[in-house]
C-alpha cells in the first residue's frame, strides 16, 4: 500500500501536532516496513527529529517544486493535488485536522487526525478570525474525508456535538508518546540533568505550554497548603500568561521553590519525568494529554483535572481534580507524598495502565483502518 501524510507539522513543528506526526509516521514504517510512506509538506527544514523517518528507505518527502515552491501555503491546500496525482498514493491522512480542497477529485481515499475542537468549547481563548478559519478547515476536513479518527472519546463526541459529523464516521484510536519515555534513565545522566538545571531534589513536574487555558496557576497556587519541601518544575513554551504565573510567585514568595523552563532539549525531558515525585496536569481542557502518559510511562503518580479526556489518558489508578480547586489539588499531593506504598502502587499500575498506548497497538488499529477504505 502507498501512504500519503500532510506532513507539514512532522517537519516544522516540536511540540504536539509535530510530534503526533513523526510518531504515526514512525510506527507505522515500522510494523508496516512493505508500504511505501509519502510525506507531503510545504517547506523543508533541517529538524534532528526527522533522522528517524529520513533514514528509513519505505519513507519519502515531496516538496512543492517549480512556482508551487513560492507559494507553499497554497500548495498545501490546492496546488497538492497535481502531485497526488502523480505519485497515486492509495490514502492520504491529514494529520492535523485538514486536508487538500477537493481532494475527492484525485479519486484517492482520505482520512483526516482530529485532535481537539478547544476553539469551538472554550472560544476565549482565540481570536475571532482564528475560530473563523479553523472552524471552516476542521468542518470541510470532516465533510469531505472518507473517515475521521478522534484522539479520544472526548474528541469524538466534540465532533459529533459541534461538526454534526455522524459517529459512524468517526473511529477512536489513542495517541502514544515516544519510547524515550518508558526506557529507565541512567544515574550518570539523573545527575547531569539535575546539576545542568540546579533542580530541587524533590519537585511537582508540569509540562505543557504555559498558557491560561492550562492552568498552571492552580499548582501555584496550591504550594501554599504543602510542604516547603517540595518544588514545582514546570516546562513549556512561554505566552504572555507566564507573566501572571510569575507575578503570582513573587507576591506569595515562591521564588525559591517554583522552576520554570521554557526551552528544554527533548533528551533531557525523560529524565525530567523520572525524577520527579508527582505529575500534575491541570488543564481546562485537553484532546488527549500526552504529557500525562509520558508521565504514567516513566513510572510517576499523575494528578489532571477532571472535564475533558484527561481520565482516559490517566487511567484508573492517576488522581483527578476540579480544575479551580487549589486545595484540592493541595491534598491530594500530600497524600500521595505521605504514603509510599500508594506512590509505588501509582507508579506499577500507571506503567501497565500506559501498555494500552503501546505503538504496535496504535499501529494495528491505524493500519486496520487504511484497509477498510482500500
């Protein structure tokens, strides 16, 4: 079978619709090494994260060519068509919630990656003209793919209630995290890492854009009821939300007990998760949550908010929390960090809990998918 992807987001983008990409990409070249993987992506650009699909022989890039290449925003869209065309894969998967205008024209079966429809339930946090057009992509995606997959039973019911997309149409299959997150952590790079960032020898773990809609400030804000010594570590990309969180932490004289970090290499980030006591996720609303099974993956307890599909990527043994209540939020850490045997039990059961993400498991289900449009 010959495979096409909207790569654009697997070459331009770290953070989570690029990391989704590669990974699918990656999974699937792997258990599926007879198929032939075509990545479609507007622009090249040197990315260390693609020497694993650039090194492997059933995986090609194609970039737009000629005058397409002046203009590659409308390539992706349209001008893609003549190149589907001539390399006739048999599917075409938009990764990212889009795909090509009039694509069914090509004759070539397509699918298309939903990931969240946050814009559409929680409006405020984007601009007007954003909504505007992600609403008019996701819903033209949805109309015109021969099928849908949700990232979560969550997304799936966001894309019935608010794209009145027929549920029939519409296929669940989970996302998974990066290896690096389920392989233990040596001692000597444990060590490196806590001296490289001066980390507190004991520390809550954030990671995930520091914006509102994520919540960091609940963490925050729930240091005053525990222990001084305990830190908070978070990571993520900076928005102008990071200035209140900051502010916050000054006037309540957290200074020296809350980390922030916004450029951390993606080595470092596991070693992260393992040293960490807790994971906390406090996030209004997510499609999925990868950083919670990156954290069941390396073995640490997770405390997310309740509300979205955080439950579904926690698991049964992880904590949920109102996502406005502090104290809450509050005592729950400090059960978890006063009793060792739930802290073990959390840490075992979330392992296995995260064996349900396993990339064979997605794999299989992706690739059933694919043959039922052939």
């Amino acid at each position: 079978m010959k495979i096409g992807f909207d790569a654009k987001r697997a070459v331009q983008n770290n953070t989570g619709l690029g990391n989704y990409s590669r990974y699918l990409i990656e999974i699937l070249s792997e258990y599926y090494p007879d198929n032939q993987y075509l990545l479609f992506a507007p622009k090249r650009k040197e990315n260390p994260r693609l020497q694993v699909l650039e090194s492997r022989e059933n995986v090609s890039f194609i970039y737009p060519t000629g005058i397409s290449g002046l203009f590659p925003s409308f390539w992706r869209t349209s001008g893609i068509k003549s190149d589907l065309k001539r390399q006739s894969p048999d599917i075409f998967h938009g990764l990212s919630g889009e795909l090509p205008v009039r694509i069914a024209k090509t004759g070539i079966k397509s699918i298309v990656t939903v990931h969240d429809l946050i814009f559409l339930r929680y409006p405020q946090y984007y601009k007007s003209i954003d909504r505007f057009i992600y609403k008019r992509k996701f819903l033209y995606a949805c109309k015109n793919a021969d099928h849908v997959i949700a990232v979560s039973e969550a997304t799936k019911r966001d894309i019935v209630n608010y794209l009145n997309i027929p549920a029939e149409k519409i296929t669940v299959i989970y996302q998974g995290c990066h290896h690096g997150f389920k392989e233990a952590v040596s001692l000597v790079k444990k060590e490196a890492v806590m001296k490289k960032y001066h980390l507190p020898q004991n520390f809550i773990l954030y990671v995930g854009s520091i914006e509102s809609r994520k919540n960091l400030l609940l963490i925050v804000n729930s240091l005053q009821f525990i222990d001084n010594q305990i830190g908070l570590v978070a990571i993520g990309k900076r928005t102008p939300y990071q200035d209140e969180v900051e502010r916050v932490i000054k006037e309540k004289g957290l200074s020296d007990r809350v980390y922030i970090f916004n450029q951390v290499p993606f080595d470092d980030l596991p070693t992260f998760y393992q040293l960490a006591r807790i994971f906390v996720y406090p996030s209004y609303f997510e499609g999925f949550g990868i950083p919670v099974l990156e954290a069941l993956s390396s073995g640490v307890p997770v405390i997310a908010a309740k509300g979205s599909c955080l439950e579904e990527a926690g698991g049964p043994d992880s904590f949920y929390v109102d996502p406005d209540n502090e104290s809450e939020l509050a005592e729950k850490i400090k059960t978890i960090l006063d009793d060792n045997e739930l802290m073990n039990s959390m840490s075992i059961n979330g392992r296995k809990y995260a064996e349900n993400f396993s990339d064979k498991r997605i794999a299989d289900q992706i690739f059933k998918l694919y043959q039922t449009l052939r």
